[in-house]
C-alpha cells in the first residue's frame, strides 16, 4: 500500500468504500440502506478533508449536533461513525483512530421514533397543497394517525356528517377509537376521489414507521356479493360487509345465556303492551341498506317497522341492535359495526361485553354519538322506549 497516497485519502470517498466493501452484500438490504443514510451523512460533513486531518473533537462535535433524533437512531449513527474510522485504522488510511473514545451524545426522544418538528410539519402540508395525494395526508397529520392505521381506513370508516373517523388500531384493539375530523378536511374528503371506496389511496405506496413498504397489492382484496353469501353453506355464520366476508365463530355459552336473557326480557315487554315490534335473536339476517353489499347478523335485532320484514330476514335498519362481545371480535363490533348502523339508521345500538361485564349504549339518533356506559350491576334505561329497562342484575350465567 502506497502509505503516503493513503494518508491523504478523502473521508468521502474512503466513506463509500467503506459502504460497498464491507457491507454490501453482507448485511440485509435494509440495514444496508439505514448504512448508506448514515454515510451521506458523515461524507456530506468532512467531504474532501484527509481522514488523517480529522480530530477526535470535531467528529464529537458532529455527533453532538445529530442528537435531535430518537435513541436509536443515535445510536445507530455513533456505531456507523466508530466503524468507518476504525476500519480505516486497520486498513492503514490513518494511524490513529479519532474515533476510538467519542462519547454516545443523550438523544432527543427515546424509543425509535420522534415527532416531526415545526419545520419538517409546514414544509409537508406545504407539499400536500399541490400533491394528488394531499388530502390524505392532511388526514395523518390533523388526525394524528399511524401510516399503518390509515391502510386499514374505508369508506365505511369515515362519518361525514359527524365528522368523525372510526380507527382500528394497528396493533392491538386498545388503539381503537373514535377521532374528529376538521370541518375544512370533512369537506375535502367529501369532494376527493380517493375518499370513494378507500381513504388510502392505491397508487400509492406506504411506507411504515418502521422501513417497511406495503405495496397496491396488498391493499386489493375480493370483493363479494350477496350472491356469494347465500351460496354459503348453512351451518356457516358469515357476514358479508362492504363487500368482505367476516366469518363468525361458535358462541360460547355465556353468550348464548347473555342472548336469551336479552331476548326474553325484550319479548315479554314487547308481549305486556301488546307492542308491534319484532324482536329476532342471531342467526337473522339484516341487509341494512337494499343498494349496498352488506348483511349482518346481530344477536338482537328490534324492528318496529314490519315491512321491513322479508322472508330472509330483514331489509332496513331494525330500529335496536344489541351485539355481544366475543374474545378477538371486538374491533367488528366497537369499530366496524358501530359506523355502519349510525349510517344506515339505527336508532340505539348496545354492546355487551361479558368480559369486561360492560355495556355501552349508544344513541345514533343524534348529530354527535351519546353515548353511556353501564355496568352488569345497572338498570339501563331503553331509549326508544322510555318505559321499558333491563336489569342486568338479574343475569346470572
């Protein structure tokens, strides 16, 4: 090795060597790319200066001024830093190495991301004025959602005339939950094409915090029709939602004793005041609005319109509907449910969750959700009909 020659090496270009000699083709591609980030960065800084010329205090100095950023982040950027000059050492480029002792500066925030700052926040709403993918971005930002949350959005999600976003959460069902939208975004989404059938739009690629790219096809599912759900085989319990089948799994037997509880209580006051409303337990299909693609068989369905009653089941929305909480379902009905009765009509919707021994009540006659929660302990008070109650006390199962 021509020692003279080496000692004058650019850190620039000893920094891309370094990149393609020992660690491409040897590390993932992904590492590799968070690898080639972190190289711009430092060639960027000392371009052209010798790597003999660069001082321990300088490459501490570059550290300290690239700690904004999450923990592992840094950290990950301090090991790049330590590796390229302790190779260099090795290799002869430099006698000694600058970056034998540099001292891991404290990061910005902990965990592996950040907030986006002021800037970073009106240089993307800037952008997303004139990007055909602007109106969904605002939804991130204003909404304040996951990338990998707003995958899973549809129409079906979206509540115009309340203004309101139906979220499931990404990981687990605790991220789900109800967000407000803007009125100036509502109003864009009215009018944007992509707000049709998906809020995401599919040309687009999505890229998650983590790296990872959720390509178009990913995002396409089949779409069923109603033909496709009566041709089911009987003994399977299906819902066909928007065009997607969710199967149903076997209640349990607490469910089952919750539901002829329900439909006991329902029917004999039904039965005391000679009432025209029809109570019907699961399995009894709704098709809750006759031009969309979507039956469901809630546990209890109330319907005091009887010509809504068809030899199938019924076609409208049954005026009550209770749905009882089954272990891993409780996104389908806290999230995906609750958006499609408010839509279609339903007037007062119940969730009964036997685990938690709650019951949320919710009134979807209102412009804003009223909604209560009540314990297996309470009298909870029936809505469309002020003078009938259930005591969930008396449950016992």
């Amino acid at each position: 090795m021509d020692t003279k020659r080496s000692k004058k090496t650019p850190c620039n270009s000893w920094c891309y060597t370094w990149l393609e000699t020992y660690k491409q083709g040897i590390v993932s591609a992904k590492t590799y790319k968070n690898y080639k980030v972190f190289v711009g960065y430092i060639a960027g800084e000392y371009g052209s200066i010798p790597l003999s010329k660069i001082t321990s205090e300088q490459l501490q100095s570059f550290l300290n001024r690239n700690s904004n950023f999450s923990k592992i982040h840094v950290h990950k950027f301090c090991i790049t830093v330590k590796q390229i000059f302790k190779q260099a050492k090795i290799d002869g480029y430099i006698n000694r190495d600058p970056a034998e002792y540099l001292k891991e500066p404290k990061a910005a925030y902990v965990g592996s991301r950040r907030p986006i700052s002021e800037r970073e926040r009106e240089v993307i709403l800037e952008v997303a004025k004139t990007h055909s993918a602007g109106v969904w971005i605002r939804t991130l930002l204003y909404c304040r959602l996951r990338p990998s949350e707003s995958v899973r959005l549809q129409g079906k999600h979206i509540n115009l005339q309340k203004r309101i976003l139906y979220i499931e959460g990404s990981k687990t069902t605790s991220g789900n939950r109800i967000v407000p939208t803007p009125g100036l975004l509502t109003s864009e989404m009215l009018h944007d094409p992509f707000y049709k059938n998906y809020l995401t739009p599919a040309s687009f690629k999505v890229t998650l915090l983590a790296g990872g790219e959720i390509m178009q096809q990913a995002l396409q599912q089949p779409v069923y029709t109603e033909e496709d759900y009566n041709n089911l085989p009987e003994d399977v319990r299906a819902e066909l939602i928007n065009g997607q089948i969710y199967y149903q799994a076997v209640p349990s037997r607490i469910h089952q004793e919750i539901l002829s509880f329900l439909h006991v209580e329902i029917s004999n006051y039904i039965r005391s005041k000679k009432g025209e409303c029809r109570v019907y337990p699961a399995p009894f299909a709704v098709k809750l609005q006759e031009t969309q693609d979507t039956i469901v068989e809630p546990d209890i369905s109330v319907i005091c319109d009887l010509n809504k009653l068809t030899d199938r089941g019924c076609t409208g929305a049954p005026d009550w509907i209770i749905e009882i909480v089954s272990p891993g379902n409780s996104s389908h009905d806290y999230i995906r449910k609750l958006n499609l009765y408010a839509l279609a009509g339903v007037r007062e919707y119940w969730i009964v969750n036997p685990m938690q021994k709650s019951i949320y009540v919710y009134h979807l006659e209102e412009m804003q959700f009223e909604t209560t929660a009540y314990s297996f302990e309470d009298k909870i008070p029936v809505r469309i009909d002020r003078d009938f109650s259930i005591n969930f006390s008396e449950l016992t199962f």
